[in-house]
C-alpha cells in the first residue's frame, strides 16, 4: 500500500462515554477493531488507545498491544493528538482537552447539536462528519444496474402512455436486486408500491388485472404456490427479471456504462443504514407483538416510507419475519391528500424518509394529528431517521432522538420510537467491524484521509464541517 504522506501521525482511539447523544454511556462501541489499529500502525502511524475502549463489545487492551497500539488513560489520550477518532460525537468536557488544529473524526450530527458544534469551533477542532463522507464517484454494481433497467422495461409501456399514476406494482419475494428495482420503481411515482412475501397464495391477493404488475426473480423464486400461473390466467402484467437478464442483461449492463458517466457522489462511505433499518423494524415489531398481542403479525398492516437503504433494511426484517404484504410509500403515497388512506387501520409504521432541510419543522409525513386522528391505538411508529429540535423529523412526534435508556414514547396511546444507534440492539459487535472497516478504508486505502486536511478528496472534503483550522 502506498501512502504518498502522513499529515495524523498520531492518532487516539477514544473510549465512548456519555455525551449528548449518548446519555448514560451506553453506547459501547469502539471506532477501530484490534486488527484494524494493526492496519494503520503497519504504514507507519502511532495509535494510542484509551485503556478500555473496546471492551464494549469483547475486543480486550491485550489486542491491541498486540496490533501495535500504545495504551493510555483517560487524561492522557486527548493530549498533543493530531486526530481523535471515535464513534459517537464528544462529550462536551473533552473537546477543551484537544489541541487546537488538531481533528475529530466520528459521527458528529453537527447541525443537531448547536451549542457543541460552536464549542468546537470557538476551540478550532477540525471536524470531519463519518456520516456526512460519501463515495466519489458513486460505485454502482452490475446487479444494480440490472435491477433499474428491468424495472424501467417493465414500466416503459404505461410511463409512455401515461397510465403510470393507476398503476399498483407488486414486487414477490425478497433479494437484493429486487430491493433495487423497488426503490426504481418508486422514483417513478406509480400509484402504489407492496413488497409480497414468497409465500403469499393467489387467493390472498387483493388486486388483479390491467393496472397491476407482478414483478418477481425466477432465479431465486421457485413458486411454491403456482402463484405465477395463476396470475397467467388474469390481466395482470407480469415481468420476470431473471428472464430480463438471460435475454439482456449483459448488453443494458455495458450500454448503461458506456452513456453513464458516474455521478460525483454516490452513497455513504461509513455506514450500518442496512442494519440500521433491520434493527429498528425488529424493536418495533416487538412492541406491536407487546401491545397487539392476539394480532396474527403475517397479516399484520405495515407501511414503510422510503425505499432508501435504512427503509430496504426495514423491508428486510419485516420480509424475514413473515409479514404478507409491505406497502411502501413515496412522494406519491405520502402526499397531504392521500397519506391518511396509508395510514388507517395501520399496526406499524416505519419512517425512513428524510425531509429536505428547508422543509424540516415545516412539514411532516406522519403528524400529531395523524396520531390522535387515523392510527389505531396500540400501533407502532418507528422513526429510523431521528431528529433534534433544530433538525426536526419526518414524524412531528419525534422532538429529539429516544436512547436506550428511554426508547420509546407514548403519544395519543400510540408508540413511537426514534433510537439513534439501531445497531446496539443486538449487533453492537457485528456493527463495530463493520464500521471500523470502513473508516479504516477511508483512513489508508481508498480516500486516503490519512495525508491530511490539505488533501482530502472530493467525498470527504464535503464531510469537513468545521474548519479547517490550523
């Protein structure tokens, strides 16, 4: 591996303790595996780790000796660092600890904490957002491309003839490229959008005929319930992807790479959105098991908003744990005339829409009125994007991100919940490597933050929101 220079030639690995956004100090990931410190020590980088900061999640000090750490406590790890990594933003007693010019790098949620974003100004700490790090350009697999161009053939006809508006998609089963033709298919606003489980028999359908499509994957359906053959004998359209690639997968493939030219930037470099989405589907789907309990969750009503990464996670869990039918909703089904269909009779509501920031505080998608007014009592809303009261919510409910050690509300006899850090419900080792292995990624391989502020690439640079001081 070549590194051209080292600007962070000393860097601490912080342990997590109580912040903003992490009260009680239960956030116990570390930022950086034992293996991964050894990556970045290997190319010629100092790491000093705070004593206990990855017992968390069972990585012992012992390990990282081993890697090549030097190991220090509490007041000593801040001092004369030129980077300070960690995983959730600082508590507010540390930053007067950091030396000035140098860089923090974690999870900072700048603009949903006013007072510590100006505290760490006002001490000229270089900020670099892990969150706010994107690809550059965006990377796009063969089996995305695939997914998009079948679902643009198996809308063409009624996008050219105007009739996408009456059109209700229904995709059968689940994988990821099937994830990726329904978040195609919702950008192109059709009137509405279900995700089946496999299993679903015909005689469980509500909707056949001309304004239907039945998309599914032949590759990995193998339709238990002759639901395919049964839709053959109706008006339904009916599209399947497999067949789409044997015919033309490997020519839409090369043509969409050869008149595409790559977006500047694609999705977040340090992420768990997937797991995100499948962790907080999972904590909601356990307290509308507690509050509905003689509710058959198969046939359970469950809205998604969105089709972005932390939703398909939710999609994901939701899939796995049995329910029939998901209805997914976009700009379309969320608009102020008709989300109130969506929303009656629904059991549990998961938000993974993100509003634009000039329409944060201004409008919601799920509102208070919506609580007291169309969702039945007993029912869930799971608002996996969080909020604070400067960078409000999709769910007007959600003032401030719920913590685990408060994480859900009652609001007009409905429960809502808006934990950041879904992961540490149940994956809080599993998350850990993952997001280690990323940021280290960014520090050494790809981005190569390591080289310094001077030097940051085009996916990083926008992550800078604070600074660069000197």
């Amino acid at each position: 591996m070549k590194i051209l220079s080292i600007a962070f030639k000393n860097i601490a690995l912080v342990k997590e303790i109580e912040s903003p956004e992490n009260p009680g100090g239960l956030e116990k990931r570390v930022a950086l595996t034992p293996e991964d410190v050894g990556q970045l020590t290997s190319v010629g980088v100092k790491v000093f780790v705070e004593y206990g900061a990855g017992l968390g999640v069972d990585f012992e000090d012992e390990e990282y000796l081993k890697n090549g750490a030097v190991m220090q406590k509490a007041d000593e790890i801040y001092k004369n660092k030129d980077m300070i990594i960690k995983f959730k933003g600082p508590s507010l007693e540390s930053i007067s600890k950091m030396k000035k010019g140098c860089t923090l790098f974690c999870m900072a949620h700048f603009h949903s904490f006013p007072d510590r974003a100006k505290m760490l100004e006002n001490n000229q700490i270089n900020v670099i957002a892990m969150e706010e790090i994107l690809e550059s350009p965006k990377a796009q697999t063969d089996e995305q491309i695939l997914a998009r161009a079948a679902m643009n053939e198996a809308l063409k006809c009624f996008i050219d003839n105007g009739t996408i508006g009456n059109l209700k998609i229904f995709v059968i089963g689940r994988n990821e490229r099937l994830a990726g033709a329904i978040r195609r298919a919702g950008n192109r606003n059709p009137c509405s959008l279900n995700l089946l489980h496999r299993n679903i028999k015909f005689e469980e359908l509500k909707e056949t005929g001309s304004e239907t499509l039945y998309f599914y994957d032949s590759h990995d359906f193998n339709d238990p319930n002759g639901l395919i053959e049964k839709l053959k004998e109706t008006n339904s359209n009916i599209f399947n992807l497999h067949e789409f690639e044997l015919k033309n997968g490997d020519a839409v493939v090369s043509e969409y790479r050869k008149t595409h030219t790559p977006s500047e930037f694609g999705l977040r470099r340090i992420q768990c959105l997937h797991e995100t989405g499948q962790a907080g589907a999972r904590y909601g789907i356990k307290l509308l098991k507690e509050n509905k309990p003689q509710l058959d969750i198969r046939e359970a009503k469950v809205v998604v908003l969105g089709y972005g990464n932390v939703a398909r996670g939710a999609m994901h869990e939701i899939y796995n744990q049995g329910f029939k039918n998901i209805n997914i909703l976009g700009r379309t089904q969320t608009a102020k005339d008709k989300i109130d269909f969506w929303l009656k009779d629904v059991d549990l509501v998961v938000n993974g829409a993100e509003l634009p920031p000039e329409l944060r505080g201004i409008t919601y998608l799920v509102s208070n009125d919506h609580l007291k007014r169309v969702i039945p009592k007993g029912s869930v809303v799971i608002d996996l994007v969080g909020g604070s009261e400067t960078n409000r919510s999709a769910v007007e409910s959600v003032l401030s991100c719920t913590f685990l050690t408060e994480p859900h509300f009652i609001k007009e006899e409905v429960t809502v919940s808006a934990l950041w850090g879904w992961p540490m419900l149940g994956m809080m080792r599993e998350s850990a490597i993952k997001y280690s292995s990323q940021i280290t990624d960014v520090l050494i391989r790809r981005e190569k933050l390591i080289e310094g502020i001077d030097n940051l690439t085009a996916g990083v640079k926008r992550a800078l929101v604070c600074g660069p001081f000197e």
